[in-house]
C-alpha cells in the first residue's frame, strides 16, 4: 500500500532559522499591527457578506413563456428532398419542452407565382419532419409560409445563392496533391481486409464579389454516402470505416472556423475582392473494407455557397453550443432567425462535390 506524507512535512510550511539569525522565533514578533490588520479584514469581510446576502442571493423569478411557432427549412434548389419542420417553442421551465406540430401547413411561393404546399398528417415522416421529395427551385426570389391553427403564420424569404461550380459565373478553382498513401491488408479466412491512409494538400480560390458578401461551408462526404441506399443492399464494395478530417494549414485564419452545427468549415469573406484566394487545407482520410479499388476511389468533399441569413444561423448556434473565453456574466445569447413571428431559420444554398484523385 502506497504511503502519503503527512501534511506537515509536505504541504504546511516550515519555518527555518537561517545562518545568523539564530533568535528568529515568529511567534515573538510584535502582534499589534497585526491585529489590528486582522480586526480591519474581519470587518471588511462581515460588510462584504452582507452586501452580498443583500444583492445576489435572491430568490429569480423567471418570466412566463408564451409558447411561439418555431420553423426550420433548410435546402439546396436542385433536386433536393425539402425537409421542414415546425415546433412549439419552450421556455427554461417547461419540463415538456418543445413539441412537434405534425399538422402544420407550408407554401413555397416563388416571385414569379409559383407555389408548392405540403405538410399536415399526409406529409409528416416520424423522427424528420414534413417531407415533400424530388423538388427543383428554380433560381431567384422565394417566400415560406408556415401556418399552423395554434399559432400566428410566419414567412421568410430566401434569394437563390449563386450556383457554385468550376464552370458558370460564380466558379472556384482548386488544386490537390496527394502527399502520401499507405495500403495495409491482412486475411482474416476466405476474406482479404484492406486498410487505406492517404492525405492530401487542397488549395481552393473561392469567387468573391464586390458588391455581397460570400459564405461558404466545407465539409466531408462518405465515399459510400449513395442517396437512399441501404447498407443490406451493398454486396460489394462495402467500407467498413471511411473517416475525412479538413482541416485549414494556417491556424486561427480568421477568414474561416469550424462549425459544427454545419459540420464543416464555414469560410465568409472577410475584406475586399480576392479575399478568398489560396485558402490550403490538410484533407486526411482512413477507409476500411474488402474492395480495394472502391476503397481507392477519388474522396468526395462538399463545397456549399450559403445565403447570409443561413450562414448567420449557422454562426450563432454554434456560438451558443460552444461557447468560449467570454466574460462570465453576459447578455444571453439569441439563435438569429429570419421569420416574421416567432423563431427558426429559412436558409437556401447550393453545392458541388469536390474529388480527391485517389492515387
């Protein structure tokens, strides 16, 4: 058994005569002014606990919550499943918290007439939302209408992002290096394992105009993410394990950080024209499975052009999520929405995959 010292010999001082000073004995030192150092700290202290029985040890009462419509619709415009989903907002007391309202009603009205509705009962898709599959948005001006019977409608609007491509008017260009590749396999019976390690050096000039202001998101992208395919019906080719890390090569580049609501770099304009030129990035990617050549395929990463007001929402709950280095008592927080009445976001933005040469 581990023997501690005991506190007097470790963490209470000693007190040592030194050479010369062979009659020092703190305990004969003059008390006076000490005790009268000490009476003064005894009063300050009492004063100091009364002030704060007085001013901080009270009883809060907190305001009653009026419960509001809280609306979520985030898309890209192409061929895209729009999701919406609409709750009750909840205040700090309510033990039930928020609850859904699978009757609610939404209409996409585009500036030239337009309109798609879906929701209600019809349309709910337990644990997603309201779900109308297989939508084109065409390019410009689009409103959102939620309407619910327990509550005031709220709208948003939404401008199209530009569609962000290597070809087009709001085009990026990019470059990638394979820096190293390691291939690892071992036969666990009639079945041969690979395991794959490759990294990558990425350098991308993002388009950047004068007049707005342009967010961007970064982020990864399964290799065997194939929109609804089920993993029982992937005979071939299957990963065991596909993991992709991003992350930027200069530390603290102020012209991006990471945001995990997004789950990729959220990268914004930060100065004037060219301001998002040779943004380099480490890509690293560790794959496990049975089909080398799959495995050996290019990466696929996902570049997003947002609109303002979804880059904004992104910003801020990831702000309230992972809050850091802020003085201890500050204004709360609040999530940024652009509906009418109550709370949530309606955001747009587009997308282009990104690949990684293999070898």
């Amino acid at each position: 058994m581990a023997r501690f010292p005991s506190s007097s010999t470790v963490f209470s001082p000693s007190f040592r005569p030194s050479h010369g000073a062979q009659n020092f004995d703190p305990m004969k030192q003059k008390t006076f002014p000490f005790l009268v150092l000490s009476v003064a700290c005894f009063a300050m202290l009492l004063a100091s606990c009364e002030r704060l029985g007085n001013g901080v040890v009270q009883e809060i009462e907190f305001p009653t919550h009026i419960p509001q419509l809280a609306v979520t619709l985030i898309s890209k415009p192409t061929t895209d499943t729009l999701v919406a989903r609409a709750r009750t907002s909840a205040g700090i007391l309510d033990t039930a918290g928020s609850k859904r309202l699978k009757n609610a009603l939404f209409t996409l009205t585009h500036e030239s007439g337009t309109s798609l509705t879906w929701g209600g009962q019809s349309d709910w898709v337990g644990g997603a939302g309201h779900v109308l599959p297989n939508v084109d948005l065409e390019p410009g001006l689009w409103t959102l209408e939620c309407e619910d019977e327990s509550f005031e409608s709220a709208t948003a609007t939404q401008l199209v992002p530009p569609q962000i491509d290597t070809l087009g008017d709001y085009l990026y260009t990019s470059t990638a290096a394979l820096n190293s590749l390691n291939i690892d396999e071992y036969n666990d019976g009639d079945v041969t394992k690979y395991f794959i390690d490759r990294n990558w050096t990425l350098e991308l000039n993002l388009p950047d105009r004068l007049e707005n202001r342009d967010f961007f998101i970064l982020r990864a992208q399964p290799l065997n993410a194939e929109d609804g395919e089920d993993e029982e019906d992937e005979e071939e080719g299957e990963f065991w394990d596909n993991s992709i890390w991003i992350s930027p090569e200069i530390e603290d580049d102020t012209r991006m950080k990471y945001n995990g609501l997004a789950r990729g770099w959220l990268i914004e304009d930060i100065s004037d024209a060219n301001s998002l030129n040779a943004l380099r990035f480490e890509v690293s990617q560790y794959a496990a499975g049975d089909d080398l050549e799959a495995l050996l395929d290019p990466a696929t990463l996902e570049l997003a052009a947002l609109s303002p007001e979804l880059a904004e929402y992104y910003r801020t709950l990831d702000l309230i999520a992972n809050p850091s280095g802020g003085p201890l008592f500050t204004e709360p927080l609040l999530a940024f929405s652009n509906m009418s009445s109550g709370f949530g976001c309606f955001g747009l933005y587009t997308s282009c995959e990104l690949k990684l040469s293999g070898e």
